[in-house]
C-alpha cells in the first residue's frame, strides 16, 4: 500500500466515523464498527469515542501511522441516514463502489436535509404528545391539548435549525413555551392536568433513551462516553424541568391558580392504540426510511405488549426485561434477515420501554413533593428499570448474536 492510498483510506474512515456520531451511533458501537471497517481496508485501527471528541490512531506499516482528534457536537438520531451508511460500508466491501465512489456518496448521505420536510415533522410532534398523554391513561382534554403543545414545541426544534441562539437554548425554552401555554388553556379547559400536558408536550426532548444508551455504554466498560452521555442527559433532564417549572410559576402568576375539574378517564383500548400511534410518529422523529418504517412501529408493539405481558407475572418492573429481551432478538433477526443495522428496530422498540416520564416525575416528586400521578415507589422503580433494560438487551445479543457491528 502506497503512501497515497494510506490517505485515501485513512480520510474516508476518518468521514466514516464523524458521520455515523452525527447520526447518533452510540460509541462502543461506532468503535468496533470502526475497526471492522478499518481492517477491510487493510489499516489496524484504534478509536476513543465521546459525545463530544473523536479520537482516530491508524496506520499500516509501522512508518505509516497517522493520528486525528477531533472535536464534535452530541449526534442526533437519524436512523435514515445511519441506514444508507451501512449499505454504502457494504457496497464497499463487495466491490461494488470504489473508495472515491464511496467517499462522494459518503458526502451526499450526512448533507441530506430532513426526507420528511417540517409539515410531516409538525404532525408527528403532535402525534407523539397525544399518543404519550394516551398512555398516562389521563383525559381526552389532556391528549387533545398535549398534541397542540407537542406541535408549539416543535415551532421552536424548526426555528433552532436556523438560529444557533435558539439551539442553545432550546430545551428550556420549549418547557418553558410548555408551561405558560398550559396555564392559558387552563383558563378556557379546567379539566386538564397541567404538568401531564407539559410533561406529554416536551416528551420529544426527556432524555430516557440518552440515560439508556450511557448506561449500555457503561456495561459495554466504554465507561468515559458513558459518563458524559448519563451527566448530558441529566443536565438535559434539569433543564427540562427548571423551564418547566418557571412557565409554571409565570403563568400563575398572570392568572392565578386554577381549579381543577376531574374529567372522565379514557378507555383502557387507548391506552393500545397510543403504542402504534407513539411508533409510527416517531419514525417521522427519527428519520427513518419508509420502507423500515412497518419494522420499527411493530418493534415499538411488541416490546410493549412483551413487557406487558411479562408484567403480569413478574412484576412490572422486571417486565420490562421481558420487552428488552423480545425486542433485542427481534432487532438482531431483523438484522439478519433485511442485511439493515439492528439499531433502526431496536432503537424504535426500546424507546417505548425507556423510563424517561418517570425520570422526570420522580425529579418533581424530590423536589416538590408532589405526584403528577398516582404512582408510589417511583425512585427504586427506575432504577429496576433502568436495570432490567440493560440486561435484556444483553441476553438478547447472547440468544441472537447481532449479524453486524452496527
């Protein structure tokens, strides 16, 4: 291999990497990948991953060594474009792209704006605020507003995609817009309940599967990337809540307190339909291709009908394994059987399971003492939780071994 040909391939795993981090590929995932990549190409290769640093050794010779760090934001999700990275790496590795091909195509895939335009993205913030305030089993009233506070939440993620001020500070921001929104329909609908329209509104933005995937990277021993990643969700989380909080307290204080009226209870078949309803938004949330699109929302089904059904014997709490571990072997078979990364099925079915609600209600029951529901136990709860999803992710890559790195 000659000194030009090093480059080449050295600048396109370099591409490679910073790419699959910006569309959200957790690290110790990305780190193996890396290396199975790097050594069809010839190269020994050793990466440190973070949420916010990259580090690539490679060499080839031992007078060929090449050393880049890079600094980088946190990745988003766009299970797309992670999608059609995997088939260009495969392309690649048959023959059936060269390194220039690849590199150019590699180019086009991490600058394709969003496949769904903002309208489409509109309707499933919206979507995935009703379905969650369907699921807390609340109101009509409290879906019906959640959705209209899910898709004002999202007037905001559209306006920080163009201004780096409102990006900054998104986060609290929208619990803020939340909570102040929430106190006005108040006064026109005494019948919702406040903080589970914030909560549903901003459900978009709780960092459950960002806490889920840190701890992951911590059993995976990728313990420095775990650690950033669970301290940036729990800043996340305070953020979330503070902005809340403050709508809240503004709102009060233009209309005063308001008086709460007991709506009638939705139906226990909503609470069904709010599952595929959840998944089928959140294939528009995380960008994911139409024709994987029936794969993830039936992923998000049966991780939740599994650990339902696992909850009744076992517990709720250690029925949440039960989904992981469904899921976790539905990801890995869907793997196998459509040559697409597990991730684009797993990460849709785990989101389902993850505790983030109960994060952010236990941290408004520590500090104000309150329940938003009527929910007992809520601390021990999630960290069993949290326990349960790690461990059935793990036992399900031991029953099925995961066909690729990613």
């Amino acid at each position: 291999m000659d000194n030009l040909e090093f480059i080449e391939k050295r600048r396109f795993i370099i591409k490679l990497g910073k790419a699959l981090h910006k569309f959200g590929t957790p690290a110790y995932r990305l780190e193996t990948h890396l290396q199975t990549v790097a050594l069809t190409l010839g190269l020994d290769g050793y990466f440190l991953i973070s949420p916010t640093s990259m580090t690539f050794v490679l060499q080839h010779d031992t007078d060929q060594e090449y050393n880049h760090v890079a600094r980088v934001k946190p990745g988003e999700l766009d299970l797309g474009s992670l999608a059609r990275t995997d088939e260009l790496v495969e392309e690649l590795r048959t023959g059936q792209r060269t390194l220039a091909e690849a590199m150019e195509r590699l180019e086009e895939i991490a600058n394709k704006p969003n496949p769904y335009g903002p309208l489409l993205t509109l309707c499933a913030f919206g979507t995935s605020a009703a379905a969650f305030a369907m699921l807390m089993a609340t109101s009509w009233n409290d879906v019906f507003w959640s959705g209209v506070v899910g898709m004002l939440v999202y007037s905001l993620a559209y306006r920080a995609e163009t201004s780096k001020r409102m990006a900054e500070t998104l986060e609290p921001v929208a619990s803020l817009v939340a909570g102040l929104a929430a106190c006005v329909i108040s006064q026109f609908d005494a019948s919702i309940n406040i903080p589970v329209v914030i909560l549903s509104g901003i459900i978009v933005f709780i960092p459950g599967l960002a806490l889920t995937l840190g701890l992951a990277e911590l059993a995976a021993r990728d313990l420095m990337s775990g650690t950033m990643r669970i301290m940036d969700a729990v800043m996340l989380l305070f953020k979330l809540y503070f902005g809340a909080v403050l709508g809240v307290a503004i709102g009060n204080a233009i209309f005063g307190e308001y008086l709460f009226i007991e709506p009638l209870p939705l139906p226990r078949w909503a609470s069904w339909l709010a599952v595929p309803l959840l998944s089928s938004a959140l294939v528009f949330i995380f960008k994911a291709r139409l024709k994987d699109a029936p794969w993830g929302v039936f992923a998000g089904v049966l991780a939740f009908f599994s650990a339902m059904a696992g909850g009744i014997y076992l517990g709720d709490s250690i029925g949440i394994f039960v989904g992981a571990l469904v899921v976790g072997i539905y990801a890995n078979l869907f793997s196998r059987w459509t040559k697409a990364p597990a991730s684009i099925a797993l990460l849709q079915g785990i989101v389902i399971l993850v505790p983030g609600s109960k994060t952010y209600m236990g941290l408004n029951a520590f500090i104000s003492g309150e329940s938003m529901l009527n929910m007992s136990h809520l601390g021990p709860q999630l960290f069993l939780i949290f326990m349960s999803l790690i461990a059935g992710l793990i036992f399900s890559n031991v029953v099925i071994p995961p066909r690729s790195t990613l």
